[in-house]
C-alpha cells in the first residue's frame, strides 16, 4: 500500500469530486463528500475542508476549482 501525503488526498478528492459534479452538476455535494472520505481516506477535518470548498465555489459561481 502506497501511503500518499494528506495534501496529496486533499488534491486528488477535489478533482475527483469535481470530475462527477460535472457529469452531473445536480448530485449532492455532501453525498460526493461521504463517498469521497472513503475513497482517499480522508480525515473528518478534510471532509469539512472539502464542504466548505464546494459550496463556496457554488455559491460563487465558479464551477471547476483550480488547483
């Protein structure tokens, strides 16, 4: 098993999540988020991490986060 930096995780989990959102826009950013935390292995401060970025980004307007 490869361990992969936190920061790394964290990268990884926003283009994934972003990849889906824009599949498909109308999916549940929380529901990404739980699905998200089991697929990088993500601590409960990196999912809120991840919450806050998303919605953030919606509220903005902007649809796809650079990294």
């Amino acid at each position: 098993m490869t361990i992969i930096p936190e920061k790394e995780k964290i990268k990884q989990a926003i283009r994934w999540m972003s990849e889906h959102l824009e599949r498909n826009p109308n999916q549940s950013v929380q529901k990404l988020v739980n699905k998200a935390i089991f697929e990088f292995d993500l601590s409960p401060v990196d999912a809120e991490f991840l919450t806050r970025f998303f919605h953030e980004r919606a509220t903005s307007g902007q649809r796809h986060p650079s990294l």
